[in-house]
C-alpha cells in the first residue's frame, strides 16, 4: 500500500533537520524548517525526485540560521507557512491551531505548541510528528526568550504532544548528536527535562537556574526570520 513519503535532511553548521513530506503518486510536496545555505540542495532534490512543492512550512522563528522560505518562495513561488502567533510579515497563510493542509491525498495538521517561542508549531501527519523546537529527542527547546515560557512549554508537550500513541515518531527541528528520530513513548519515559517524573514545578525551576549563551546568529537570523528569511538591506 502506498504511504506518505519522508526525507530528513541535514545542516551541519546549525544541526537543523529539514524535511520534505511528500505524496509518492501526486507528487505534491511540502518543506519544513529549510535552510537558507542548503537552498541548493534543496532545489536541486526537488528536481531530481520531480517533486512539486506546494507549501513551506516554518514551525517556528529561528533563532539559530536564516530559513530559506523566503528565497524558495522567490525562486518557485510555493507558499510560506507560519503558525498563527508567530508575528512574521509576508507569510501568506497564518495556521491555527487544528487548522490542516492537504498534500496530495494526505493531511498535515497544525498543532500550536507555544512555549519555546510564542508562535511555535508542531505538524502530524500519518504517525509523525514534527516537534520543531518544541520537544527535542531527549530534552526541549530553551524558553529563556522570543516569548518563550517553560510553564506553557511543558504544558504544550504533556497536554498536547504527549496524547499522541507511544508509536508516534518525533522529528525535531535540530539534534545535536545525529539522533535522526525517536518516538512519543521514548520521550515519555526519558527525556530528561519533560519524561517521566519530571513535574512542571521542576521544570520550571530547572529552566530558570539554566545558564544558555546568547545564540551567536540570533540578532541577524531574527529580524530576518520575522520576514520569512528576507536579508535585511536586500
Ligand atoms: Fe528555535
């Protein structure tokens, strides 16, 4: 029978996955969290694999690298996504939580998952979901700005991510160590910051006691990420 179709790709500099999901009979595609030094590849693999992108999809703003939805959007005319409180200008749709798409026979759903950011997203579709910086394998993204919030973050994994069965395969946004996946079920007993026994209060205080540098890239990935990755002064 056929399913829904996934690559994973790789950014060393930033340890950013991207990911195309695809219908293998229509060939209707979409990206999520491209890179915008990987725009070549990423062009170049669409066209390898024939593929039609029909959407770029962000699952929050990036503080780490610029995305390239912006330029993507320049060279092929695919829409740009964004969840609904991310405050980015030039996006063309704004999701709401529970809101869908439709790549060929399949849907994608938008889950608001704030917390990291304030506009973060996760998507599921067909047993995956994309947790961008929301739910890491083994631990979460930091809440120390951009809206962020620990309190809503653990409440957007425990109350949100964490319903979906234990065979869901979680896809983050980066990991650091080359773990490409893990499951709902494996976050649920280890991960070390939302797993099992960790209570939000814990939470809470053990992300205010963190002590995170400043992201070397953020005060030239934002402004320009707040535009869907246009270079200021372009
Ligand atoms: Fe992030």
């Amino acid at each position: 029978m056929e399913s829904i179709s996934l690559r994973q790709y790789f950014d060393r500099e930033s340890c950013t996955y991207t990911y195309f999901i695809f219908d293998p009979i229509s060939k209707e595609c979409i990206i999520i969290d491209p890179v915008l030094e990987q725009i070549e590849r990423d062009l170049e693999s669409l066209k390898i694999m024939n593929l039609d992108l029909i959407g770029i999809l962000e699952t929050h703003v990036h503080a780490d690298h610029i995305t390239a939805a912006y330029y993507i959007r320049e060279k092929i005319g695919a829409p740009i996504y964004y969840g609904s409180k991310s405050g980015v200008k030039d996006s063309d749709y704004l999701l709401e939580d529970g809101e869908s798409i439709q790549v060929g026979k399949y849907s994608i759903l938008t889950i608001h998952t704030p917390g990291h950011t304030k506009g973060s997203v996760s998507y599921y579709t067909c047993g995956m979901l994309f947790t961008g910086d929301t739910l890491f394998i083994g631990s979460t993204g930091r809440t120390d700005f951009q809206g962020g919030d620990s309190g809503t973050l653990y409440d957007s994994i425990k109350k949100k991510l964490f319903l979906y069965p234990d065979d869901t395969k979680v896809y983050p946004a980066h990991d650091y160590s080359g773990i490409m996946f893990s499951t709902i079920g494996e976050e649920k007993r280890w991960n070390q910051n939302v797993g099992k026994g960790m209570t939000k209060e814990k939470f809470i205080e053990s992300e205010k006691e963190k002590d995170r540098p400043y992201p070397k890239n953020f005060d030239i990935a934002v402004p320009a990420n707040m535009l869907c990755g246009k270079k200021i002064n372009e």
